[in-house]
C-alpha cells in the first residue's frame, strides 16, 4: 500500500484578503469601466476573512485529498471522509485547506500594491488604515488632512461635487482616464456620482491626492482582470464559490485517476492469474493423459 503524504495542519490554512478592491491589469494597472463603486470595498462575499478562516482552522481537521500515487483502498478511505463532509452541509474546500483551489486565492489587493509607484503605496496603505475612524470627509474641510498611526499624511480633504469641476481634455482617452478616476473618488469618499469633471478637478487642483486615486484604479483593475480572466463557469462567483467548485472538480479528477489506474492493475493481474492456472491445470491434465494412456 503505497504512503500518502502527510496531512496539513489546520495552522497551514491558506487566508484569503477581505479586500475586494479589484485584480490586475497586468500591463497597465490602470482601472477601466466603472462597475459599483462598492466593489472594491464591500463586497465581503468575494472574499474571507483571515481572522474568520484562522479561527476556523483552530476548530477543524484539514482532510487529505487523494494524491496520484494513493492505491485504491486509501482513495477509497479519503473519498469517503470527503463525502462526508459534503454531506453535512461544509465546504469542501476549507475542510481540504484551500490545498487544490488554484484560485489561488492569490489577492488582487496585494498584486495591485505590488505594481503602486512608492507614493501611490504610503498614500493607499496610509488610507486603508485611516478607514477604519470612518470614510474621507465630504464638504466642509476642504484643507484638512489625517494623519495615520505611522505618521503618514492621508488627505482627508471634503469635496464638493457641484462646484469642484473642470472641463475633461479632449479624446477618447481622457474621457476613459478621468470616468476611472471619478470611479475611484467615489470609493475613497464613500460617495456615488462622481463625474470625470470632478476627476478633471481633482487632477489639476489637487495633485497631491492623485497617488490615492492611481492606487485604487490599480488595485479596481486588478479584481476585474481576475474576474474577467476566469474560465467562463466560474465568472460571476464568489472567490470561495469558485474555490469550491475547483476543489470538487480535483478531486474527482484525482479519484477517477486512481481508480481507473488501479482497475487498469487490477485487470492485468487478474489476466495473470488466469494464464498461470491454465499453464498449472496443464501439468495436472498431462498426468491424467499420462495415468490413462
């Protein structure tokens, strides 16, 4: 019976990021449509929470999964288990540990922050923390600034949507930049209506806030390039659906492997065993030919 490999600790429990600000354009890291403005910071669904999913790890017993070289009765005994947890109503994919999920559950966010300029970075991470005391302000502070618990200033300037407008330059990929930017304003302002004037605005008013604004352009665009790139039955899932539906179809495949290779095995021996009786029967009857000769 050949060795499976050793079982995951629950402490190895992958975590997925609970931000849902967008996946990566991979040439540009730019934003492009506007999607809801929501997207990129409330949509818990997409994702989850590392604190949740650890948690979690401490309760549960991570599950094997058939590997290529399990035989037959150890396939058998890790399906089983499997089923099981599919039967009580759990996900497969966080009793396996996220092991076979190619998601890979790698975090837009953070490839996006990967390709941030250094301002565009200490202006996003700056911000991201600031969150947490409430969303930018809107009119009525427009000099004001919040300072982060590492002492980085993170604009916390109002905006006034009606008056804060300037005419967007000329062609088609103006319009496109500054309709990304106003999308990313009304992430960062909590606010929806954002227009590519106010971007227009912004731009040449307040350039030291633009670092921000570039940043979460990056990081809309990288969740929309995951979504965008998925094979096309898993678009429209969360990412813990879609882990599911990669964890279930791996398994299968793995199981349906073993047990087709070990059928394959099975066969031939079986043809093995029947050719050498008939090759031993033929000494018997010899001796009888022999006897009654």
């Amino acid at each position: 019976m050949s060795h499976s490999p050793p079982e995951p600790s629950a402490s190895s429990l992958p975590t997925m990021s609970t931000q849902s600000l967008p996946l990566r354009n991979q040439a540009t890291g730019s934003c492009s449509d506007e999607q809801s403005n929501n997207d990129a910071t409330q949509n818990t669904e997409a994702a989850i929470d590392p604190t949740n999913l650890q948690h979690l790890g401490e309760k549960l017993k991570i599950l094997p999964v058939p590997s290529v070289n399990d035989d037959l009765e150890t396939t058998a005994k890790k399906m089983k288990a499997l089923a099981r947890v599919v039967s009580d109503g759990n996900s497969l994919a966080l009793f396996t540990g996220l092991q076979v999920a190619s998601q890979h559950l790698s975090d837009p966010e953070s490839i996006a922050v990967s390709q941030m300029t250094p301002d565009e970075r200490v202006q996003y991470e700056a911000w991201q923390r600031s969150r947490k005391n409430g969303p930018m302000k809107n009119p009525g502070d427009q000099d004001s600034e919040e300072t982060s618990s590492r002492g980085e200033k993170v604009p916390g300037v109002g905006f006034d949507w009606v008056k804060n407008v300037a005419p967007v330059p000329n062609g088609a990929q103006s319009l496109k930049k500054f309709t990304e930017r106003a999308a990313a304003m009304d992430i960062i302002w909590n606010h929806q209506g954002a227009t590519p004037e106010n971007a227009a605005w912004l731009t040449f008013n307040q350039p030291a806030i633009l670092p921000l604004i570039k940043a979460v352009c990056r990081v809309r665009t990288a969740e929309r390039h995951r979504k965008n790139n998925r094979e096309p039955s898993l678009r429209g899932l969360t990412d813990m659906e879609a882990a599911e539906v990669e964890t279930v179809r791996k398994i299968v495949s793995l199981a349906e492997r073993n047990r087709t290779r070990e059928l394959e095995k099975i066969r031939k021996l079986t043809r093995s065993i029947t050719e050498s009786v008939a090759v031993i029967k033929a000494r018997v009857k010899a001796l009888e030919d022999k006897r009654n000769s």
